[in-house]
C-alpha cells in the first residue's frame, strides 16, 4: 500500500471558509508567534481594508474583530443553528430594507 499523497491537498480558493468569515493565521515575531485575523464579507468576499494603513485590516483575534468590525460599517450577524455571516459596508447597505 502506497499512501505517499494523502496529505497532497490543494489549498482552497480565496472564498469564505466553511468555518465562517474568519482567516486565523500566524505571524512568526521576534517576541514569539502572534496571531493575525482576517475577515471577509460572506456574500461578496471583500475584507475589510484599512485607508490610512494601506493595508488589509487584521485584529488579534476572532473576537476582537467581532467588537471592532461593527465600527467600520460591517454586519455581523449569527442566524440560529448556522454559520456567521460577516457583510460588508456595501453588502450590508443593500441587505438593509
Ligand atoms: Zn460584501
């Protein structure tokens, strides 16, 4: 039995994850690995963008991102039993009656 390339998988699309609008990643510092997360709209796969920074916007974690994104005109919301969608300004402004 040859069972080399099991482990052989393709990293998936730049889509929303099955486990929510949350991206976990690790950063290797001088002071030791922190942790970077990102966020994407659920519907239209945009992530939050930071203007002044020029940079994409990464909180230290899933729940600090959940306090913070609502100040930038994200939605945030959890519909019971499923999965948590995360809209972006412009999402958001459209899904609002
Ligand atoms: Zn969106």
């Amino acid at each position: 039995m040859n069972e080399a390339s099991t482990r052989n998988r393709a990293p998936g699309p730049l889509a929303v994850p099955p486990g929510g609008p949350w991206a976990l990643r690790t950063r290797e510092t001088g002071d030791g690995t922190r942790s970077l997360v990102t966020a994407t709209c659920t519907r239209c796969g945009a992530v939050p963008w930071d203007e002044p920074l020029g940079m994409t916007v990464t909180f230290p974690s899933i729940e600090q991102a959940r306090q913070e994104l609502p100040g930038w005109g994200w939605a945030l919301s959890t519909p019971r039993g499923g999965a948590e969608q995360l809209l972006c300004p412009g999402c958001a402004a459209r899904t609002v009656p």
